[in-house]
C-alpha cells in the first residue's frame, strides 16, 4: 500500500550468528536508515518471530533456501 520497491529486514537481511557478515552490514546502518520511508520497531515479544504488539492477524510462514552466500526467502 505504501507503493515501495524495497523492504529492509534485520532478521533476514544480517546473518546475526557470522561475524563476518556483520562486520560489513553494521557500519551501513546509517545509510540504510537515512533513506527510509517507514521504520518498524517490534520492542515486545522473544525473538524475532512473536509479532507486533496489538497486531492479531494470523502471519504467512516463509521458505528459506541458503544458495552459496545467499540467504533465499
């Protein structure tokens, strides 16, 4: 609805267990979150996958494929 082409995901986006990965997506934040429309924080839950606070939809499960250094959703 918001009509942009990109979406950016930290949990998707950086390998949070490769050091190396991390090393070079980190110091990029700036530039990433410099040029945003929208930025959603989800503070409350576990981990990654509990949800927006106050958002009760149901949510589609995704397939990941790991292609060489490539993380696939």
């Amino acid at each position: 609805m918001l009509e942009q082409k990109y979406i950016w995901r930290d949990s998707i986006c950086i390998i949070s267990d490769d050091a190396t990965d991390k090393a070079m997506q980190i110091p990029q934040m700036a530039r990433i979150y410099g040029g945003v429309l929208l930025t959603v924080i989800a503070a409350a839950g576990q981990d990654a996958n509990h949800g927006l606070a106050g958002l009760h939809v149901s949510r589609t499960e995704y397939s990941f494929l790991d292609v060489g250094a490539c993380h696939i959703v």
